[in-house]
C-alpha cells in the first residue's frame, strides 16, 4: 500500500538506488522505505545500458574506494547470481599491449591488480594470447582471470523483487520534481507528495540536479558520455572467446572500445565516449537545451574541454566514421573487418566533473543531514553495487537516522 510517510526515500531505481534499498531492508527491517523511479521500470538507463562486465578490481587505484568495493564487489555479485539463478560467467579476459610504449601502462595494471589483491593475473607474450584467444593480435597481454559477465538489468529486477518481497515499495512511473527540508524531508513528485526522515539521492545522470533541488551544492556537475557499440554478426561471433581489451589511456576512466561476449552469447565491440548533448540521449542527434546550457555555463567544462579537445574530437570522429571504428578494433584483432560489425545499442555513462575541470576518478557520496548525494558511481558500479550499498548504510546510518 502506498503511503506518504517513510522513513527512507530514496531516489532513483537504478543498480546503486536499488542496492541501497536492498541493504537497507536487510539491516534494518523495520524502516518503511520508498524508492521512486521516474522510468515505468527499474534499471532502464546506466544500469540497463552496460556492458555486462562483472569487473575485477585491476585497474584501480590501491586504496581507493573502486578498488575495495568492486573486488569485494564482484565476488558478492557472483555469488548474488549464483543464489538467485542469475546467468552469469566467470570468464576471465584479456588487456592486450599492441604497442610497446603501452608496456609501462601493462606493467601498472599488473601492480595494481597485485596490490588489490587479485589472483592468477598472468603476463603472457603473443603466442600465449592466441592460445586464449586465437583471433587476437598483441605483443604483450595480462591475463585476468577474475573477470566475468552477467545481466544487470536482470539484477536489477531481483533486487527490486527482494525489496517488495519484504514489504517495501517501489513506485516506478514516479518522478521527484521537487524537495523542501521542513524538520522531515518532503519529496515532490509527478504522483503527489512523500514525506521522510531522510533521503539518500542516487538519480545518476541527475544526482547532481536532484542534490541542487534539496538546496544543496554539489560542487560537481553530471556530464554524460555516450558509449556507443557495434555488434559482431552471428557468423563471425566465434572470432572472439570471451573478453578482449585494449590497454586504457590513463588520463580517461574509460577503458577503451573492446571486444565483450554478452552471456546471451552474442558479441559486442565498443563502447566509445562521445559527450552527449543530452543527459538520457541514446542518439547521436539527441538534444537539449537544458542540459547542453548546463554544461557550457559550468566552468570545469570549458577546463576539460581544452585539456581534451584533441581526443574529444577523435571520439566524435570514430562516432560518426564506421572505418574509424573498425580500425580501432583491428589493433586487436585484425581480422575484424567493417561488414562483420552492424550498429549496436548505446548507454550513457554520468561522469561527475569538478569545477577545476577534472573528471572525478573515484566513487563519490555527500552526506548533508539527513540526505545523502550519490554523486559519482561510474563504472565498475555495477559491479560493485551490493558493496556500495553496504558502505553507504554502514558509513552514512548514523547521520541518516537509520539506527
Ligand atoms: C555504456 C556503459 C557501459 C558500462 N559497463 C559497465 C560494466 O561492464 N560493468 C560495470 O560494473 N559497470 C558498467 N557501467 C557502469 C554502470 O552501469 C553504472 O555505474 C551503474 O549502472 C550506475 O547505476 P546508478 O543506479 O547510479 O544509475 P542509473 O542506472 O542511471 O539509475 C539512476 C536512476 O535514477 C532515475 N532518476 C533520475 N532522475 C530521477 C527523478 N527526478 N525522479 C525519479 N527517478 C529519477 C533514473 O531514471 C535512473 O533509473 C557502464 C555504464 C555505461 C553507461
């Protein structure tokens, strides 16, 4: 039954909003909790437009929060699909050098890994790589065994059912339009109004938007990168394994256009990041004018635009040029060839910025009362969600009025 006062309302019912709920519902049974969702169902953006890698922690900083959560992270989520029957694979994959100025950056991936406590990671030569992947192209590679695929968006709907399932509600097809901090917090949304003892935001793409509504200053704002695939035809699917991945260029937290199998079995190659000129815009010609004018009036945005126009205008180049596309992916494996790739799905990934122009690397969440803004989860935040939504409760119960 829907009623209009909870003690926690969350906002957004992607991964992390659901995680969140989850843990919530789990620790502390007798909260009446609410999670809005603007969409018709759970998990229909970021969440529902990823690459299905259960990611495992090799390329994070030591210490950082992307390195504790997503290793403890994706051993939770593999045991979370195994309990519900979730497909899932432990498949391992493979970052492949292909040039040798890329052997310093391998070499770092490799410590890394060491360093967050990964096992069996394994450097190989060229014809060590073919053995895993027979198709694939490189002088040097790292083997990371830890690495798997599953379905997000069919996670997404388990954890959405287990909220229900202990009596909680989630009320999709609702948006939040509007906050007021008056002693309780009440949220305004396109079905009437709610009322809570606190609120945790994790709106993705919005978060930042949704912290400005409840009289907060993120300090950041949300830029959306659209990630766009190519899908290898089905006849020519058995040119790659399982996983195939360039070395990252390290001044992105994107990982570069890769090879990845999707456990329905087909094969994906991608995806890019192009700056979307709209914050849900799963379209090359998607617009809008409130998002566009957001961006360029924030001053960060100008800083990394001219820090990274050069590789900007390269991303929008491969966006717009299937050849282009095609020859990034023939470093990896050259017998990839333009009539074996048709146009594929896209995501949007938010990234948060920072007014000094610099992309905001690790995990970030902003207490402020009785809310707290989930204000950068990027990728592997998939992942990593069950062990986000464990720290944000335990770090945040106290201030949030859980206990
Ligand atoms: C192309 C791409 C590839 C990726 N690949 C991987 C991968 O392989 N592995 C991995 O671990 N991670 C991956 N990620 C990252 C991962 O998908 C995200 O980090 C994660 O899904 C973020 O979840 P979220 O819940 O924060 O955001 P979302 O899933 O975007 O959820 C936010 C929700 O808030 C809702 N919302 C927003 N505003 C409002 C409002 N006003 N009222 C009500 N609801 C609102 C939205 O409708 C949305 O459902 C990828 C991301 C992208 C885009």
């Amino acid at each position: 039954m829907v009623e209009s006062r909870y003690n926690v309302i969350i906002v957004g019912g992607g991964i992390v909003g659901l995680a969140v709920g989850l843990e919530i519902t789990q620790r502390f049974p007798r909260l009446r909790l609410l999670l809005l969702e603007k969409e018709h169902r759970v998990g229909r953006h970021q969440s529902g437009h990823n690459s299905g890698v259960i990611h495992s922690g090799v390329y994070y900083k030591p210490g950082s929060l992307k390195a504790k959560l997503c290793v403890t992270g994706a051993a939770a989520m593999v045991e979370f699909c195994r309990e519900h029957a979730i497909p899932h694979q432990v498949c391992g994959k493979v970052i492949v050098a292909t040039h040798e100025e890329e052997f310093p950056r391998l070499e770092e991936l490799r410590r890394r890994g060491d360093a967050n406590g990964l096992t069996g990671l394994q450097s190989i030569g060229p014809e060590e790589l073919r053995e895993i992947e027979p198709n694939a192209s490189g002088l040097r590679a790292l083997v990371v065994p830890a690495t798997g695929i599953t379905d997000y968006a069919a996670v997404c709907d388990k954890y959405a059912e287990i909220i229900t399932a202990r009596g909680e509600t989630i009320l999709t097809s609702t948006e939040v339009t509007g906050i007021k901090r008056y002693g309780e917090i009440t949220v305004e949304t396109s079905r009437g109004a709610f009322s809570g003892k606190s609120l945790i935001n994790c709106a993705g793409l919005f978060s930042d938007r949704i912290s400005r509504m409840a009289g907060d200053d993120p300090q950041v704002m949300i830029v959306p990168f659209r990630g766009e695939y190519y899908d290898l035809i089905p006849e020519r699917s058995s040119l790659v394994r399982s996983l195939i991945y360039p070395v990252p260029d390290p001044r992105f937290p994107f990982l570069g256009v890769h090879f990845t199998r999707r456990i329905s079995g087909s094969v994906d190659a991608g995806p890019n990041a192009v700056l979307a000129f709209r914050r849900e815009g799963y379209k090359r010609t998607d617009f809008n004018l409130r998002d566009l004018g957001s961006s360029l009036i924030f001053p960060g945005f100008w800083r990394m635009a001219a820090k990274n126009w050069r590789s900007g205008l390269d991303e929008f180049h491969r966006s717009f040029s299937k050849p282009a596309f095609v020859r990034a992916l023939q470093r990896l494996v050259p017998e990839v060839g333009d009539e074996d790739l048709v146009p594929g799905g896209s995501g949007v990934r938010a990234q948060a910025l920072t007014r000094e122009g610099a992309l905001v690397d690790d995990f970030q969440f902003v207490p402020s009362g009785r809310m707290l803004h989930v204000l950068n989860v990027p990728s592997p935040a998939a992942t990593a969600s069950l062990l986000i939504g464990r720290t944000i409760v335990s770090t945040a119960a106290d201030g949030l009025g859980l206990r």
